[in-house]
C-alpha cells in the first residue's frame, strides 16, 4: 500500500542523503576533480536531478495520479519521467564515482519496464522505433482513473495489438527494492572516493 511505497522511498532518501552529506564540502572540486570540471559537474548535476526526482515520486505516492483528468496526466507524464531521470541520475553518479558503467538492470526488472512504459505510453506513445519494430501505444483514460495503468500497444511489423495491465504502485515498490542496494552502494564508494580532506 501506501505506507510501505512511502517507507521504501524514505529509505531511497536516506542513501541519497548519505551521498550528499559525503560530499557537501567547500574543497570538493578542488581537491578531486581538479583535472576534470565536466566530471564535477556531471555529479552535482545528477545529485541534484536525484534529490529532485525523490520530491516528484514522493507527491505521486502521496496522492496517486490525483483527483481531476487533467491532473492525472501531468502526473501520469511527471511520475515516469522522475523515475527516468532518477535512473539516468544514478547511473551518472555510479559512472562518476566507480569510473565504471552502472551494471545493466535485468531484463524483466521494475527499472527496465518503467523505462520502456516511459517510452512507450509517456515518451513517444505516437511512434516508437526500435530496430525495425515500430510501436504506438493508448493509454486507457478508464483505468487511469481508478489508479492503473492499462496500455494497448499497435506493433507495426506483426500488425497485433500488445494489452499490458500494470499496477503503478507494485511497478514502483519493486523498483524502489531494486535501486535501495545500488544507491547504498553508491553511498559507500562516493564516502571512500571522496572523502573530507584533512586540514
């Protein structure tokens, strides 16, 4: 339910805290990042876009996709955009402080499938390419309302209608367990790489 949406994404803020704290210091271009401004501002740029996207899903797990239609869309469009940019935020900050690619999701994790719902239902629903497979999909207005998410996907090539039904909450819930080790991690090796020059 709610609850545990909300207690999951607090213990997200924790290790998001945790980073920031680890690196809030005046000397922290200066002493690592000397050789490299774009490095030092890549990490600043993907903390704050990290600490930005906690406050967007945290009003969507607060009030769902909201009482008006209108509304609903904006936050249907802002919730999977946030997580987007959250991810695209972690991996910057993984690349930056492990100088190493962020390990790649498994295929059927909660991130990829929120990252192709984002492409395909909030991105491009008029045209998605991939390869050569083009992809337009509705989203169910009926079933925004009630909470869920209810996507018909036209797939051009095989000329068949693909139905997905998801629960955004479960979607969110399993990526939030997704990402809490990856962001702890992160938290231990940014603390270890850059840690408070002695005086």
């Amino acid at each position: 339910g709610q609850m545990d949406l909300l207690e999951l994404l607090d213990q997200i803020e924790s290790a998001v805290g945790q980073i920031r704290e680890a690196t809030e210091y005046p000397m922290l271009r200066e002493t690592y990042f000397e050789s490299s401004v774009d490095e030092y501002n890549k990490f600043c740029v993907a903390l704050d876009t990290l600490e930005d996207s906690v406050l967007a899903i945290r009003d969507y797990c607060q009030a769902g996709f909201g009482g008006r239609e209108g509304e609903s869309y904006l936050r249907l469009y802002g919730l999977f955009q946030a997580v987007f940019l959250q991810q695209d935020s972690i991996r910057s900050l993984w690349q930056v402080s492990f100088e190493e690619e962020f390990p790649a999701p498994a295929i059927n994790s909660a991130w990829k499938i929120i990252r192709e719902i984002r492409n395909d239902a909030t991105g491009h629903p008029i045209e998605v390419t991939r390869n050569t497979e083009v992809r337009r999909t509705f989203v169910s207005r009926a079933h925004l309302e009630r909470g869920k998410l209810f996507l018909v996907t036209y797939e051009r090539n095989s000329n068949q209608d693909r139905q997905q039904e998801y629960d955004p909450d479960e979607l969110l819930s399993s990526y939030f367990l997704e990402s809490i080790p990856s962001l702890l991690k992160l938290a231990g090796k940014v603390r270890n790489r850059f840690p408070l020059p002695a005086d």
